[in-house]
C-alpha cells in the first residue's frame, strides 16, 4: 500500500469516527464513550466544531483512533469465540479513562 492510499484510508477512517460522535444521540453519549474507548470531553469537542472544522479535522492523513487494547489482549480476543465474552474480555482489558464527567 502505497502512502497516498494510506492517507486516503486513514481520512476516511477519521470521517467515519467522526460521524459516529456528531451523529449520536445526547441520551446516546456515555455508551458511545465506552464503546469507542473515547472520553467525554474528546466527543464534546467534536460535537463542538463547525462542519468547515470537522472536515478539515478529518482531512488530517493523522488516525485519531487510538488502539485501547495491547498485542497480548487482542492475541487472547482473537481467539475466543463466545462474541459476548470477546466484548467483556476486551472492555475489561481497555485502557481507557472513561471520563464521562
């Protein structure tokens, strides 16, 4: 994969992410928070910037996803079949602060 696809892969992994915070609900945002390993005030201040913000946010070829779950954990997710045991086994081996203040 060449750099120029990597960047565009990487916009569009940002747009997506991005949407997911402007789009939810406000009664929706504390489970956003802890499905996406976010913070409150990280989607806060998403839902804060402007569409010309937002774009130019996303247009960054920088992933604002951050991995949450180390190479031992994601190895162990990987092999369980169970999906509600996977789901558990990573929210417990998250490391996240889950301000939701």
């Amino acid at each position: 994969m060449d750099n120029a696809v990597l960047s565009k892969e990487i916009q569009e992994l940002n747009r997506r992410y991005l949407n997911l915070c402007v789009r939810a609900s406000e009664n929706q945002l504390v489970d956003l928070c802890l499905r996406t390993n976010a913070t409150m005030p990280f989607i806060r201040a998403v839902r804060d910037l402007s569409s010309e913000q937002l774009e130019a946010l996303i247009q960054t070829p920088r992933c604002l996803v951050q991995p949450a779950v180390d190479e031992r954990a994601v190895s162990q997710a990987g092999q369980m079949a169970c999906p509600t045991t996977r789901s558990m086994f990573v929210a417990a081996a998250s490391q996240v602060k889950h301000a939701v203040a």
